[in-house]
C-alpha cells in the first residue's frame, strides 16, 4: 500500500466517522484533499488550512491542489516503485 487518499467536502465539518477514519489511517501515507475548494471565500480557505495543515484544499474547476497532489502520488508511487525493487 503507497497511500490512501481520503476525498472530503471542503463546506462540510468532518463527522466522527471522517475523524475515525483519519485516526485509523494516522500510521499510513494519506492525503486527505478537501474537495470543492473553489466553493469557500479567502477567509474560509485560511482557516481550513489552519485547522488541517495537512490537507490539500482542492478544486477541479480552479485546479486549486492539483499539482501539489499530482507530485505527491507520484512521489508515494516512486517510494513503491523503489521498496519493490532495489537497486
């Protein structure tokens, strides 16, 4: 397993079931993207970022994230890539 990415609504809190499952992943690569980004204002996207720093706020219709997440499953495929077969 390279990762898990873990896909959320941006507008909407985590549950307890979204924060369990954060706390069940707490030991593996995740990504967890807040999607429809591109929906909050400025002030909203901030406090997001503040509360997870973690996360990748995300919108298709912007691209808002997608690099940032682009590299970073590239990066976890690279990492397998390598642990298959040393060199």
């Amino acid at each position: 397993l390279a990762g898990v990415v873990v896909v959320m609504d941006a507008r909407h809190p985590f549950t307890s079931l979204d924060e369990q499952l954060l706390r069940y992943l707490a030991d593996t690569p995740r990504l967890v993207l807040l999607s429809k980004a591109d929906k909050l204002t400025r002030a909203e996207q901030t406090a997001l970022r503040k509360e997870f720093g973690d996360a990748v706020l995300f919108s298709s219709v912007t691209r808002q994230g997608v690099e940032k997440t682009c590299d970073l499953l590239e990066q976890w495929l690279e990492q397998a890539a390598e642990i298959k077969s040393p060199r």
